[in-house]
C-alpha cells in the first residue's frame, strides 16, 4: 500500500484464489499473529507492529475461503516497501 514503511504497512492479496479469510505471519516454529483488516483501505490487512519491527525471516500465511492456503516465507522488511509486490504462487 502506498504509504507503507518500518513503522506502518498495510497489505493486500491481489488476484486471489478465493475470498481471502485471513493472513497471518510467524517466526519459524513460532506463533502465528494474526493480522487484523484495515480500517484505513478496504480489502487490505494491517500488518501487526512486532511483526515490522522483526529481525528474522518471516512465514506468511494467507487464508482462502475456498482454496488451500499459500505460505511463503520472507523478510519483514518486503511488508514494508510500497506497491511491492510479492507472488504468493
């Protein structure tokens, strides 16, 4: 999402399988942290801050209602960037 950086970022699945349900991140072999829909932009999802503020890689979760979920596993850093795009598939 324009806008987005270290202390801010929404996120938005685009061209997805179905309906997304949810996403989620978690350190490997950690926890997953939900993110919550952004109140700011319809269909995008706000990225926690202990999730920005990680230093190691990231798994991200994306939840379909339909469809078997795509997890990837990447930087914090590249929720951060604006208008980066991230293919899930």
């Amino acid at each position: 999402k324009e806008g987005s950086n270290a202390w801010w970022s929404l996120v938005q699945v685009r061209n997805p399988p179905s309906a997304v349900d949810s996403m989620m991140a978690r350190r490997p072999g950690g926890i997953w942290i939900p993110f919550a829909w952004a109140t700011e932009a319809e269909n995008f999802f706000k990225v926690p801050d202990t999730v920005l503020k990680s230093s190691d890689s990231l798994d991200l979760r994306v939840v379909y209602h339909m469809a078997t979920p795509d997890t990837i596993r990447l930087s914090p850093a590249d929720l951060t960037k604006e208008k980066n795009t991230i293919p899930l598939r």
